[in-house]
C-alpha cells in the first residue's frame, strides 16, 4: 500500500515486516481503487510545484472565488470573537435557514430538527452510512461510484453491492436491475444525482421508481446531491422532494460546489429527527461541532439567493459545451456531452490504451492531468474525467494538447 502526496510518498514495503507496527483491519477497508485514484494527480502536482506547466483537470476544485457576501460575514463573525464552541448540530439559525431553503425547493415539509450541519458532504456521507449499515449488511450502489465511495462503505463494516450504469442508458439507473440486486442483508440504496462522475441527472419519475423500491424493500435512501445546483438538462429532483419517503431518507450536500468554497466544510444532512438526534451523538464525539465563524458566513448563502450560484450553473453548462466541441477533433476519443455537475467524460477506448496509460503519457507528452476513471468502476473503464474548474482559456488549451496528443498516438 502506497500513500503518495504532493510532498511525500511512503511505501509500507519499504519496512521489514517485522518493523511494522499492527494496525486495525480499519486501514484495509479504507483502502483499494479509490485510494489510488488520486496517484496521478498527486503527481502532476509535484510536477507543476517543481515548475512545469501542468493543466490541472483532476479535481472539481471551483477556480471562481466565493461570494463576497459569505467572506465578508465570515470574516466580521471571527473579529467578533466568533471562535468558541457551536452547537454539536449547528447554529440553529443556520439549521433554520438550511430547512427553509429545503422545504421551499423541494415542496416538502422540512425543519431546523431535520438538519444537522457536518464539516462538508463527504463527511456527512461517512456518518451517514455508519448510522444505517454496518458489519453484514450491504449497501447497493449504481456503479460508477465516486472514488471514496467503497472507503465510506468499507469505513462502517458493511459491504459494496454495484449495479452497472449502462453508457447505452446516458448511465441512468435501471430500477429492475437495483431491485435484483437486493437481498435480506440490503440496508440501504446510495444515490447520486447530478451524478460524479457521468454529470447523469435523474428525472422525477427515475426518482420515483426508486422511492417506490426503498419503500417496497425497507430500506434507506442515501441521497449525495452536493451537486444539485449543477443540473443542465432538467432540473434537479431531490429525494426530499419524494413523498412518503422522508422517514428513510438521508439527504446529503454542501455549499462547496453551488458556492466555490470547498475549504470552508460547510456540509449538511437532512433526515427524520430520529437520524438527526443519532447524528449528534455521533458528532459529539467526533468533531465536537464546527467552526461557528464558518457557520455565521455561510448564512449569507441562504439569505438571499446569491447570484454567484446561478452564474456558477451557467458557467459550467458553457464550459462542458465548449470543452466537448473542442475534444470533437480528437481522433478515437469521445467526449461524452454531461447533464450536469462539472466534469466531462472522453471515451478513449478506441485508442487501445487503458485510461491510466492514456492519462499517465498524456501528463508526460503534453503536461494536462486527468483523472483516470478506473477507479470509479468497470462501467467507466476506458474514460477519463476531465474536470472544467480551470479558466476557459486554460480549458481551451487543455483541449488542443489532447486533440494534438490523441493526433500523435493515430501517426
């Protein structure tokens, strides 16, 4: 097993066996395909800290900066001495402003006892998963899955249970093929939309088939919907928006993506009060709260629709537009048009490479790093993930040397 960073790779094969300190059977669980999914981009950093010009396309990083409003009242809430203890759960007001925004978009009933407030969505992902499954159970998944999804999984014991997202389907669920893939140890169902990394964006009545297998086989809905303000063509349908559903179901998101702040892990959870009384528990002794000036900022998100987040919709919309278009004259490749999210697929399966030989020369010949999607799962196999949060012009340039590369690999 290989930890490598932007400033440091260890090797635990490098130490004698009998050197190693024993760890708990948590470190393999945590581990695998997601883990690895990030070598390449570890290595383009170290590459462009050294000083190369490196296009960086691995991340869906926001290269906009936030809203003034949001760093204005973080910064005045911290000289105001904002830097004490919150509430485990979140400042009320901001579970307040939370569940109106909810109840509003989505036509259902929803309170400040529905809303825990977590250090992002990734980990209100992990609490989640540990509130509802653990060892023995199984948890179902429509596969390609994000790259930590298996971790997440792993983390609380349970186990992985995938269904193919067909490319033939624009890699939309099959309700029938998820019902085939539930057993008696089936815990809940893990959705994403809009989907990363397909940019899939689910329509009502997709949603509805699946509230109506949930209901029909006990069980959870997981619902990861970070982002839900990236949705391009339909609107986004969130799983609170379903009826009869809200007793099981755990909506996930964040401002990270919707905002450009991803550094601030400023996430929430929406559930039934019951899952949100167990997740203060949790958080009681895990994080103990969070940060009450990063809280009081992100209030700003939810006084006002900010315009900054429908700019953020139109930006990525055009930029997956342009991007695609560019990509067109890129022989044996195919940039796959997304419906969402920030991220294009390219199809280089025609090419005969594997992704992480396309994407390893294609950081080496023309210094553009992508993400392999390997890792994501065999529906994605030959593709890679090229995130649009760079500049357009450096979007446009990133596109050319992939034209130029893909060129060179045909002569």
């Amino acid at each position: 097993m290989t930890f490598a960073g932007p400033r440091c790779k260890v090797s635990l094969r490098q130490r004698n066996e009998e050197d190693i300190v024993r760890f708990s059977s948590l470190v393999d669980r945590i581990g695998g395909r997601g883990a690895d999914t990030w070598t390449l981009h570890f290595r383009a950093l170290e590459q462009r800290s050294a000083g190369r010009d490196v296009i960086l396309l691995t991340v869906g990083d926001p290269d906009q900066g936030p809203p003034g409003q949001i760093v204005e009242a973080t910064v005045e809430a911290l000289r105001a001495g904002k830097s004490g203890y919150a509430p485990i759960a979140g400042l009320p007001e901001l579970r307040g402003a939370i569940a109106a925004r909810v109840a509003r978009t989505s036509g259902q009933a929803c309170t400040a006892e529905n809303v825990v407030v977590v250090p992002g969505a990734q980990a209100g992902l992990f609490s989640a998963l540990h509130l509802v499954a653990g060892p023995g159970d199984e948890v179902i998944v429509p596969e390609p899955i994000y790259a930590t999804y298996e971790a997440v999984i792993g983390a609380c014991g349970a186990s992985m249970v995938t269904v193919p997202l067909l490319p033939e389907r624009n890699f939309h669920p099959d309700p029938e093929v998820i019902a085939r893939a539930v057993t008696p140890r089936t815990r809940a169902l893990w959705i994403n939309s809009p989907h990363n990394p397909t940019g899939a964006v689910l329509s009502r009545p997709e949603w509805q088939a699946i509230a109506a297998l949930c209901r029909r086989n006990d069980l959870w809905l997981i619902s990861d919907e970070v982002y839900a303000t990236l949705a391009y063509a339909r609107p986004h349908v969130s799983a609170w928006a379903l009826e009869g559903i809200q007793d099981r179901t755990i909506v996930v998101s964040s401002l990270s993506k919707s905002h450009a702040i991803p550094g601030f892990r400023l996430g929430w959870m929406v559930a039934d009060p019951a899952v949100a009384q167990h997740m203060f528990n949790l958080l009681l002794c895990m994080t103990y709260g969070g940060p009450p000036f990063i809280q009081q900022g992100a209030l700003a998100a939810f006084a006002s629709d900010l315009p900054e987040a429908a700019i953020m919709n139109d930006t990525y919309r055009r930029r997956a537009a342009r991007l695609v278009e560019g990509l067109a004259a890129a022989p044996a490749c195919r940039a796959l048009v997304p419906e969402g999210g920030m991220f294009v697929l390219l199809d280089i399966r025609a090419t005969g490479l594997s992704s992480k030989e396309f994407a390893g020369r294609l950081l080496e010949r023309e210094a553009v790093a992508t993400l392999p999607c390997d890792g994501f799962g065999p529906s994605v196999a030959g593709h890679l993930r090229l995130s649009l949060t760079v500049p357009e012009a450096s979007l446009d340039e990133a596109g050319r040397r992939i034209v130029r590369f893909a060129r060179g690999l045909g002569g």
